[in-house]
C-alpha cells in the first residue's frame, strides 16, 4: 500500500490503532525520531575515544555533541512549520535523507572540525524530520487512539535513547567509532521505505504564505551565541558571544510578533498549560542530557570501564523504558498528568543521588545499577503524559509546530546543560582525561542535574492541570 492509498484507505475519522497502516504510521515515526534520539547519546560513549583518536579538547567534544544539538533545537521549529506547510511525510521523508547523508560524512570526518560541521548538518536533517514524527501520528490517527499511538511511540523512541550508549560501546570496541554514524544509512533506508509505504500525507490547510526564515536564522544566532558563550569560559569573547545571543532571542521575539506567517506561534504559549510544560522539559531535559554526557565519562575515565562496558551500564534505564513507557501513558491518561509529570522527575533526581556513588572503585551492581533503575523508572513515568500535555493544548492542525517546539526546548535545554555544566564544575582542557579532576567535578554536575530535576517536577505540581482538556479548535 502507498502512503496515497494509505491515506485513502484511513476514512475521514482517521487511522485506528492495531491495523495495519496504524501499525505502519507508528513504525516509521518511532524509527525516524528513534535516529536523531540515538545520534543525540550514542556519541557520548564515544567522546574519549573520538578524543584520542581525532586529538580533540574538551571544548571540540563538547561542541562534537552540541553542534548537534544547536542546529537541531534551533531549526526543529522551522521543520515543524515546513510539515505543516508541505506535507508532514514529505518533509520527515527529506529529513531522513538528508540526515543519511550527514552521517556519512560523520563516519568519514578526518578532522575534529569537520566532525563539528558535520554534526551541524546532521542536526538539520534531524530539525526536519523529528517534528513531523509525531505529528505525522497525531494528523493521521483517530482522536480516540491517538493516546495509545503516542505512548508506543514515546515508549520506543525512548528505548532508542537509551540504547545509544549500549550501541555505541559495541561498534566501538568492536569496529570503530565511526560506525555509530554508518549505521544510520541502512536504518535511515528503512524508514524512509516505511513512510512512503503506510504513512498518509497530512497538513495544515491553513498554511500558507512565506517561510519564516528570518525567525529561522535568529533563533540559531541566539542558541549558537549563548552556547559559545557558555563553553568559552571567560573574557571578551564570552561577553561579546553573550551579547550576540541575548539581542538575537530579543528580535526573535520582536520579528515572530510581526511576521505574518511565524515559525513559532507565539499565541500558543498564552495557554498556560502549553507554556508550563514546555517550562518542565527545558529543566528535565538540560537535567537528561548533563548526565548522560557526565556519566559515560565518569565511568570510562574514573572507573575505568571501556566503551562497551560503559554502554553497558545504562542498560537498566533501557529495560524500564522498554517495561514501562507505555503503562506511564496509561497511567497519565486515567489519572490526568500533573502526578507523572511531578513524580516522574523527582524520582529521577533520586536516581541521580545515587549515581554519585560510582567512582574509582566502583561496585556496577551495588553503585550504578541501583541509581539507573530508579532514573529509568522516573522516565518512564514521565515521558509520555508530557508529549500528550503539550499536544492537548494546541490545535490539531498545528500539531507539527506545537511538537517543534517542545522537541526544540527539549534539545536547547540538553544543549545549554552541556555547554554550560563543564565550566561550571570547573573541566576544560584536557581535563576529561584526568581521572582526579573529573571525579571531583562530577558529583558537583550530577547535584545541580538532580536540583533541575526536583525543579522540573515542582513546577508540573503547580502548574499542570489533573485533566487534560480538549485541544482548542
């Protein structure tokens, strides 16, 4: 079946879920999103060894994993906009093209600079087809079945998150760390197949009129000025990069009030309960992201595990997300999101208290183990209620905007905790390398990502509504 007779064949009320286009649409959104999420942690079980082999500083691994994210968080908007516009298949279908072909010059990149650009590129790839995965799900299924198609898809994409750190260290002890990118190009095939196949095409009939790449181009000078403010550590450059990336967030604001067609739907964040869980995942997800770069280290560097035992370790987290993802989205769904979205990230930031344990002699069973079990188990309880939060308070026709922008927040708030917590703590340089400089200064990271956390799960509790409401028309 094409993705035009799937179309034809899902009726006006949409697809349902258990058949066979139902089972499609979610096997190419879970696979595409499923790619940008493992390309955004697999690279962090391969940092030291990138760094050896590429002889790069801290201040290059830190942009090797933030170049992807800036590019990413920062057009993710414009993509969401773009499948509204164009079609959400057609666009999430260029997307993984085009993010095949940035990883292939990831896997080939003799230099740590053009494996900065090259992550750069990949990042826009992912900026296109990552919003259009869910909304291609959210246009396509029936009202009544699109809680159960978010949560597979929520439940699977996160498993992909976590396997990166397992995938990695496997290719890498036993290939090469290139391959983490090359493995993308089959994969990437595969979903492209898949949509082509099954998905039907949806859009906002509202769209039209012209891009917004103004807006496009400033929210990427704010995000690239404020991160190389923050990995800059000091002097005229960190001011004058701080200065570039506040007055480009305040004419985005400006520009997208005045833009007839914006990237970003400003009215939108006028819902209170749209803007509060945006708010929740910008801290939760700077949180995720600081401690999965900070993790793999510590036990590579301090501990002395190799790559594939590091990858191994996170193992935990995966079985939670793989176990329990989905009866998370149950559960937010008959008791109303505010209790997920509050304990989710709190039992999380328990999780990472007890990731403090793991040090030089470390127990795996009695010290990482332990603190990735309860981390996982927060995620799980969490990730789908949110996804369904932030769509139940925008339109259906602008449901591709309204995931562009959570998956944006979520990706700046990875980005700026990356690029910030480093200096934070005190690393740079080489410093990565030494296993007493980074030991002191990782207990220090992983208090301040359990503080985000406890802060992201207050601000569900008295922000979030018990009942989700019907989106607005």
């Amino acid at each position: 079946m094409s993705g035009t007779d799937a179309a034809g064949a899902t009726g006006e009320s949409g697809v349902a879920w258990g058949t066979p286009t139902g089972r499609g649409v979610v096997a190419a959104a879970t696979l595409g999103s499923g790619l940008t999420l493992l390309d955004g942690t697999v690279v962090n079980v391969a940092l030291r060894t990138m760094g050896t082999d590429l002889d790069a500083s801290l201040a290059q691994l830190q942009w090797i994993t933030n170049g992807y994210f800036l590019s990413l968080a920062s057009l993710i908007l414009l993509g969401g906009a773009l499948g509204d516009r164009l079609g959400r298949r057609r666009v999430f279908v260029v997307g993984t093209v085009w993010f095949a072909l940035a990883s292939l010059l990831c896997g080939v990149a003799p230099t740590a600079e053009v494996l900065i650009v090259a992550r750069v590129l990949q990042g826009i790839g992912g900026a296109l087809l990552t919003p259009g995965s869910l909304a291609m799900i959210q246009g396509a299924f029936r009202a009544e079945d699109r809680s159960r198609a978010i949560g597979a898809w929520s439940g699977l994409g996160g498993i992909a998150a976590a396997l990166g750190p397992l995938v990695g260290g496997l290719l890498i002890d036993h290939a090469s760390w290139r391959w983490i990118f090359l493995i993308n190009l089959p994969l990437a095939a595969l979903t492209v197949w898949l949509a082509q196949r099954w998905v039907p095409e949806t859009r906002d009939p509202r769209a039209h009129g012209r891009f917004d790449l103004l807006g496009a181009a400033l929210a990427s000078l704010a995000l690239a000025g404020t991160t190389w403010a923050l990995t800059a550590g000091g002097g005229p450059t960190t001011w004058w990069a701080a200065g570039v990336g506040v007055a480009a967030a305040v004419a985005f604001v400006a520009a997208e009030r005045r833009v007839r067609e914006p990237m970003v739907r400003l009215e939108l964040f006028a819902d209170r309960t749209f803007s509060a869980a945006n708010a929740m995942t910008l801290v939760v997800y700077a949180a995720l992201g600081a401690i999965l770069f900070f993790l793999v280290l510590q036990l590579q560097t301090v501990a002395g595990y190799d790559a594939l035992e590091a990858g191994l370790a996170t193992l935990p987290m995966t079985l939670c997300m793989l176990l329990l993802a989905a009866r998370g989205g149950a559960l937010g769904e008959r008791i109303g999101p505010r209790v997920p979205m509050t304990f989710g990230p709190i039992v999380m930031a328990g999780g990472t208290l007890l990731l403090m344990r793991a040090g030089r002699d470390t127990s795996y069973w009695l010290d990482v183990a332990p603190g990735l079990t309860v981390f996982g188990v927060g995620l799980a309880l969490m990730v789908a209620p949110l996804t369904a939060t932030v769509l139940a308070a925008a339109p259906d026709e602008v449901a591709g905007t309204a995931s562009g922008i959570n998956n944006a927040v979520a990706r700046a708030g990875s980005l700026l905790a990356v690029a910030a917590l480093p200096v934070a703590v005190g690393l740079s340089g080489d410093d990565y390398r030494d296993p007493v400089v980074f030991e002191s200064a990782y207990g220090s990271a992983l208090l301040a990502c359990a503080g985000l956390l406890v802060l992201g799960g207050l601000v569900s509790w008295f922000t979030i509504p018990r009942r989700l409401r019907p989106p607005p028309a």
